[in-house]
C-alpha cells in the first residue's frame, strides 16, 4: 500500500470509527440507569477501545453501494454490541478463562462472574432491540430490517458464531485437524463479519448479485482476518496489542500456523486478499474503503 | 373455579401446549446437527417439562382478539426460549448456583458450565431468528414482527428480565425492603409474561385500547406468578414441584411472604386477580381462557 493509500484508510477508518462510538454512547442507556452495574459493566467492554471492524465493513457495504450511512447506523452498532457481547462470554472462566483483554482486566475480573454473564446477555439482547426499533427510526424498509435481523441472529447463532466457540471449546487441548480448524474460524469469525457486508448491503438496497460479491468478500477477510491474528498471536508485540502473545501455543489451541506451518499461513492470507479484491470488480470507486481494507489486513501489527 | 370450569381450562392448555411443543420441535434445529452438544443441551433445557405459560398467553391473547394461531406460533416459541435460556443463565454457579430445575439436573450439571452459558446464548439469538424468519413466513406485517422483537428485547433487556437479575442477584444475602423486592419481579417475572400478551395482541392486530388492556392483564398475572411462586416455595410440596421448597428461606432471598407475612401476601395475590379480571372487561367470550388462567394462578400447586 502506498502512503496516500494508507492516510486515505486511516482517515476513513478514524472517521467512521468516531460516528460508531457516538452512536454507540447516544444507543446506550446512560450509565447511571438503574441497575447501575449492569449498565457500568456493559460499557466498560463496550468502549474498551474495540477497533469498530464490523460496524465500519456494514457502513462501508452501504457506502460502495451509495447507501446512506444513518440508516445502516442502527445495526451497525448492533454488530459491535454482538461482537462485544460474544467476548465478555469468551473470556469467562468456563471458556477461554482470560484475565486480559485489549490490555485491561477482562469484564468478570472487574464485575464478577455473575454480572459478566448478565452484561453479555443484556448487550445481545439489546442489539436486535436497537434494529427493530432505532432501524424503524431511520425510515428503513421494515422487510429489509426484518432480513437483518434474520440473518444476523443466524450469523451469530447456532450455525455461526456460538457453533464456532462450541467447537473451539470442545477442540481445546484435543489435536484439531485443518477441517476442524477451518470450520471454528469460518463461524467463530467469519460469519459476524460477512453478515456486517451483508446487513450493509441489505439496507442500502443492494441486488441479490451485489450481496453475493459482498458475501464472497466477507468470507475471504472473515477468514484472513483469523489467520492474521493467529499470526500475531506469534509474531505480535504483545505491548502494541496490549495482549500477552504465545498464548495460543501455551495453552495447545489450535492455529493455522501450527497446523499448516508459518509460511503456508501466509500464502494463504495473501491468497485471500487477492480472492477478496476479486470479488468486488463489478463496484466503482465507492467501494475503494472496502478494497484498502482487505489489503490493509494483510498488513496490520494489532 | 366449578370443575367444568377447571375441565375447560386443562383441556385449552394441553391442546396449546401440545402445539407448542410441536412448534419448538420443528423451529429447533435437530439435534443431531453439528456441533451436537450444544443442540442437545438446549432442548435438554428446552423440553425438561415447562409448562409453556409465555407461550400459551401469547396465544390466548391473539385468540381473544380472533387472531390467527399459527401467525403467533413463531413468537410464542420465541418466549418460551428465552425463558429457558434465561433459567439456564440463572442457574449457572456465578447466580443462583442451582443443581436441580424441575426435578432434573441443571443444563451446566450435564454439561459443563462453558456449554450451559453457550445454550443459553444460542437459545436466545434464536428467538429473534425465529420471530423475524418464521414470522415472515406466516404472512404478519413486517412493522407488527419489528414492533414484536422490539418490545421482546426490551421487556428481556436491560430494562426487564436482565435488570431485574441483576438486582436479584446484588440483593441476595442483604436485607431487601418491599419496593426493591417489586422491582425484580417486575423486571424479573412480569415483564417477559406482560410482553408475551402484547405480543399476541400485536400480532392479532389489536387496537391500542385492547393493547392496554392486554397489558394490565399482564402486569397483575405476572406479579400474581411470582407471588404464588414465594407462597409455594414456603408451602408447597416438594414431590408435586420437582424441587426443593424452602430454598428461598435457607439462601436469606427476600420473597413477598418473607417480607410482608404469608397472610398479606395471600391478600396482595386476591386482589391482583380481581385486577387482572377487571382489566379484560372490554373483551367477549373469546377471552375465557385468559379469565380462567388468572383464577386458576391463584389454586395453583406446582
């Protein structure tokens, strides 16, 4: 990427980052509502200084197809609040029993288990509430939330993203084969991200060939977005990624590289970052943000 | 109640229970899906034997307005999911620590706390997946389905069963006064059992008149549940219920009885039935079943 590339990216990146935070804190009942702790422990893992990736690719989605960005704000948020939710229950004791996260204690160190497993709850909850309602606001088409709602509640259910942590859960400390491993990322990971394209997509009036290239390009960055961070669970530097590196080797998980091998891994993301471009060749200029983050994938430190 | 009556009554519930659970088991994924474990724990939680109230008043409600059955099936198998996924939660060590539900062991005594909290999770992402998929299916409006999910999530979000959890659980051990012990069963109990009645009003197209009506009719059933709930939890028989009594007692957990004495509370739930009947007297005959449950909440034994 050249460097006007890449201040072009991290312009757009920081500006549709601050329109998701914002929005995030105007969604959100203030914290001071009662019960406090439950609202308290909601922010807190809600603006721990997540990075915004899925809300960004639904706005973006809308953005390549001329969509208007207020209207996709709505369950633009509500994939954040999905995404959030799916760590504070990840880390919990039960599962992945992390202390740590983006360099802060983990939700349940800070509130307790109880709470932790009630904030997480309460921020899934909330976020089919937010495009039911605040989607119906913006004057979207209800046929077309509905299909949101449908397909996201799919992307991070049982055949998504929570049949991908329980098969991560089950494979822990087991050897797990690259078919296992593909299937964990495919719906641990990938899944939110394609239905963050898609639920763009959607409200922005996409066709259905539109909604299969972005399909096609959220499985190829769903998936190289993993291999990446199993990357940098490696190769990182644990004070950029406020997160302790070599901590999936430690505890015997399963990664793409330790199962095909650190080079293999990245051919691969390479490979889908040209599968990624590929996919998007019937869009204009307006999807150059969605293109520059495919590549910049392939790049990031953090 | 006359015998007839109370006749009329257990045959109207079994036949809506029976459609119930015939419409959980077809809207459930089977359970030999992949990954199997965690289909299993949720219909192990799911059909333990409930008896589907949430989704029987959904019903009922839609009945007494001449709705159509199958055009609320979705949403009343909706809250019966997140009623069990809401059980699971609460079971969990880190809440109420419960090895017994219904006279069988809890989700996370079967299988693991990691799963249990996944189940959950995966029941409730569902429930909106349900109300949104299958509801377009049965040819609701799409603003009524959004209106639907809408008010689900909040009645089930932080402002309803979740807040009312969280309260519940920073309560327990403390000494909890009268208005403290409303808000959770409020929030807890009669929210989700107020909302399950909009719902099928909603769906069966109901004025806002009836909707009100509707309401109120579920605000004084709902508080009614839970009160009779405290009474049996002192007096009830262990065999008949399929779990402990006195549960409530041992733990220190503030119930109506404990607080205000058993005769008061026996007086608080008379009224809130006369409430409940006075609330329905805009509706015909259509609405006997729902004047037959409120009597019958009172003469409950399990």
């Amino acid at each position: 990427m050249t460097e006007t590339e890449q201040e072009r990216l991290q312009g757009y990146l920081e500006d549709r980052k601050t329109m998701v935070d914002r929005a995030l804190d105007r969604y959100l009942p203030a914290a001071g509502s009662y019960p406090p702790v439950i609202f308290e422990a909601s922010r807190y893992s809600l603006f721990a200084g997540g990075k915004r990736i899925r809300p960004i690719l639904c706005i973006a989605a809308a953005e390549a197809l001329g969509g208007r960005i207020d209207a996709v704000l709505p369950a633009a948020c509500a994939l954040e609040m999905i995404h959030t939710y799916s760590l504070i229950h990840d880390d919990l004791p039960a599962m992945d029993d992390d202390a740590l996260r983006r360099g802060k204690p983990t939700n349940h160190m800070v509130y307790g288990e109880g709470i932790a497993v009630l904030a997480g709850d309460a921020l899934l909850t909330d976020a089919f509430r937010l495009i039911a309602d605040e989607g119906a606001v913006s004057g979207a088409d209800p046929g077309d939330l509905l299909s949101v709602i449908n397909e996201i509640a799919r992307a991070a259910g049982y055949f998504g993203m929570i049949g991908g942590q329980a098969v991560d859960l089950d494979s822990e400390g087991k050897g797990v084969d690259y078919e296992t491993l593909q299937y964990i990322h495919r719906h641990k990971t990938a899944a939110l991200i394609t239905v963050s394209l898609r639920a763009g997509g959607i409200l922005a009036g996409g066709t259905p060939r539109k909604l299969s290239a972005l399909t096609a390009y959220g499985e190829n960055i769903g998936l190289l977005f993993q291999i990446v961070d199993d990357i940098l669970n490696v190769e990182g530097d644990a004070v950029l990624m406020g997160k302790e590196t070599g901590s999936d080797r430690k505890r015997g998980k399963a990664t793409y590289p330790s199962i095909v091998g650190m080079e293999p891994a990245r051919r691969k993301a390479a490979e889908l970052v040209v599968s990624a471009l590929a996919s998007l060749t019937s869009f204009d200029d307006r999807a150059e943000p969605l293109r520059l983050i495919a590549r910049h994938m392939m790049e990031r430190k953090t």
